[in-house]
C-alpha cells in the first residue's frame, strides 16, 4: 500500500478535478476545469544507501478535459531482492485500475510472489477513489 501511496497516489493526487476551485479575486473562487491537457512525470530515483532500497520508478499523469491516465513503471533494488512495480496495461484510467508488483530474488529473473492493488472509482465528496486491500500471491 505505502508504494502505491508514492508512485500512483501522489501523482493521482495531482489532477484537476471539477471539486477544486481556483481564487479569482479576493472574495470570489470558481470550480477549475481544464479545458485542454496537462502531463505530468515523476521520477523517483535515488541509489541505494545502507539499509535503505535503490529506487528508480516513473510515474506519469496524463489528463485529457475530465479523462485521467495515469502510468507507473520502475524497480526498487534491495540487497537480497527486487522488485518491478508497474501499472497494469494501459493504466489506471478515471480512478480505474490495477498497480502491480513482481517480486524476485537479485540474481534470478523468474519472480517469486507478486501483489496487486485495485484502484476503484468513488463517488464520494470527499474522496474520487479508494484502493481495494491488496491482494498477494505466490508464483
């Protein structure tokens, strides 16, 4: 959950949503809407320290008007395992989709377990989504 909170949250979060509004004076704001598009990339990437993962994960948010795409690809590097986290093809689309994880051994390119969080829409005023608990399995 806490790598779906970096890598597809945060950019999620980063979306212009018909909720939000904007300031046009001091004492009047009015919804935001986006009339064209706005792309966003992310890139999380830091070297492994002692005790702490190597990271290198894109995260990238396309919002098309009202229609929001978002895709993660990337690998986080520990000094037994690793892992290839990923957007299931094509993405989480309006609040819909899968964010996937491989898991493997360093040195071995057939995974060992995986995990995958569902990202469902929520039509709720506080919240546009929530996240399915996460489902885990072995190979």
């Amino acid at each position: 959950m806490s790598w779906s909170e970096a890598y597809v949250n945060v950019v999620l979060n980063k979306s212009i949503k018909n909720v939000d509004t904007v300031l046009v004076s001091k004492n009047k704001t009015e919804s935001a809407s986006l009339k064209d598009s706005l792309f966003i990339v992310v890139h999380n990437a830091y070297n492994k320290q002692p005790d702490k993962d190597s990271v290198d994960v894109t995260s990238t948010l396309t919002q098309i008007r009202d229609s929001i795409i978002v895709k993660v690809d990337g690998y986080r590097y520990s000094q037994k395992y690793w892992a290839h986290l990923f957007t299931v093809d094509p993405g989480i689309i309006n609040y819909e989709g899968k964010f996937h994880v491989d898991f493997y051994e360093i040195g071995k390119t057939t995974p060992w377990a995986w995990t995958e969080i569902t990202y469902r829409k929520y039509n709720d005023s506080n919240y546009l989504y929530r996240r399915v608990a996460p489902v885990v399995h072995w190979y």
